[in-house]
C-alpha cells in the first residue's frame, strides 16, 4: 500500500497518541497497522496507510469516520474503549486491536445516521484469548450507552451542551482526573451492576440508577441534581453553587424518590427534597472523613 508523504506525516502524530494511550490502559506496547477489509457501515472506510508489523498474531485496523457526523457511540460484548475528543481540525477515526483471527468478527456501523455500534459476532466458536481494544476519537459526543463487559475510559476532556450515558450489564465508563466532564445536562441511566466515575461539571444531572449499580460523581460539580434510585444503587453527588452570583431560574438541591435499599451520599450543603421508601438513605459526606 503506497502511502503518500504528506498524508504520513500528518497521521503520524494522531497514531503516536493513540500508540501511548492504548499502551497506558493494556501496560504494553502496541505495534499499529491497518489490514483489508472488514464488516462495517456504509462509507466507513479504512484509511490508505500501514504502520508496523504484525506482533503476536494481533493487528491493529484504523478506520477514517470523518463526514459521518457521528456524535453517538453504543459499544457491547468484552472491549475496552479508549475514547478521546478531539478538535474540528483534527480528523475523526476508529482503531481496532485485535487478534488476527477475531478481528473480522467484531462488526462496526453506523446506524440511525450518527451512532457508531461496535459489537462482536463469535458464532462460528471463535474466542478472543487477548483484550479487544478499540480508540475511538469524535469532535461531537452526546450519547454513549454501553453493555455487558465494555469498559470506557476518556482520555480527554469531554465538552458537550448534553450528554446522555447509558450503561448496563457490568460495563464500566470512567472519565475522571483531568479527563472528566463539561456539560450544562448530564442524563444517566445505570442499570445491573454498571458504574460509573466522573470528575468535572454538570449544572443539571438526570439519574436512573438501579438494581446493584454504582454511580461515583464525587468529583463532579453540580448544581441541581434529579434522582431516582433502587434496588442497592450507590449514588455519590457533589453539590456546590454553579450560578456564580447570577439569578437563576434553577434551584440547587437534590429532588426525587429513593427505594429498597439505595444509598444517595451527597458533599456540601444542600435543599435536598427526596421522597424515601424501604432502607433507602440519604447521607451528607463530610469531607476530610
């Protein structure tokens, strides 16, 4: 595969973060190259270059997703995703590591016009001895819903006006640290034994959490937050002013119902209005203890 000098250059930065990345989550080191041909949506397409070699029968596949307009992504099976935010200059793109014999079963498409599924399809009794590691990097993310044994982790900060997580069976998304969040509302919905971490700041949260869920936003500044809790959900919210001394039509607080045996922990002072039922518990963290 030929590959022309200028379009080298340019790429090879984007694969040089990927590269560390990846490495940080597997602690290994990754050899990159893209292969031919594999199951995947309408006008996803490989990009034109090829970097390494071959290591251990795994190989790493990149897939060009600029003008799909995705700003969704629904992830399920056994996967870690690395997922980055990148810039309206910097180009959008799928990485694929996987085993040489595994990777043209793991479907990729783009369906509802802006959601990239990724998934697996092991009917034929093949199965992965080595982690599945994608890298996915999209300027636009408004939507992640994952299942069964994916795990996210953001590598960067993500800023959208709205974002919606979806999470069940016992996936994991993680953006915490200096990677975490910006955004005005926050929907969650956690489900079997899900969880997730955030850091950052949403002025309005939405939570659904159940059955044997965990939901750790800590470190996650918010304003007003809207929770509906079961099962033996674990909820952990930080409640600070967000409208900086502006009038504002929000009243901070925490509101909404609480069952069976949920726990809701909260930091800072705060108007909370929660309707208890069972041996639900609403609990002020104090910090430093």
């Amino acid at each position: 595969m030929k590959v022309e000098k200028y379009r080298f250059f340019i790429l090879c930065p984007l694969l040089l973060v990927m590269h560390y990345h990846m490495s940080a989550m597997e602690h290994g080191l990754i050899s990159l190259i893209a292969g031919n041909g594999i199951h995947c949506g309408n006008k996803v397409k490989l990009k034109d270059f090829e970097v390494g070699t071959r290591m251990g029968g795994v190989v790493t596949r990149i897939f060009c997703l600029d003008n799909q307009q995705i700003r969704a992504i629904d992830a399920c099976g056994k996967a870690n995703v690395a997922l980055c935010q990148v810039g309206n200059d910097e180009e959008e793109s799928l990485t694929i590591k996987a085993e040489e014999d595994i990777i043209d079963y793991l479907p990729i498409a783009v369906v509802d016009k802006h959601t990239l599924s990724i998934g697996q399809n092991f009917n034929n009794g093949i199965r992965p001895t080595k982690n599945i590691l994608y890298c996915i990097a999209l300027r636009n993310i408004t939507h992640i819903a994952c299942n069964d044994l994916v795990k996210i982790v953001s590598l960067s900060p993500i800023k959208t006006n709205e974002l919606c997580l979806t999470l069940q069976g016992k996936s994991k998304f993680i953006a915490d640290g200096a990677y975490g969040i910006d955004t005005n509302v926050l929907n969650v919905t956690l489900k079997d034994s899900s969880s997730a971490s955030l850091s950052g700041r949403a002025r309005h949260q939405k939570l659904d959490v159940g059955d044997s869920a965990e939901y750790d936003a800590q470190a996650l500044e918010t304003n007003t937050v809207c929770v509906e809790a079961g099962g033996t959900s674990k909820i952990k919210v930080c409640m600070v002013d967000l409208s900086g001394g502006v009038n504002t039509l929000d009243v901070s607080g925490i509101y909404g119902a609480m069952t069976e045996a949920s726990l809701l922990e909260y930091l800072g002072k705060s108007f909370t209005k929660v309707k208890r039922q069972d041996s639900s518990i609403l609990r002020q963290i104090i910090q430093g203890k």
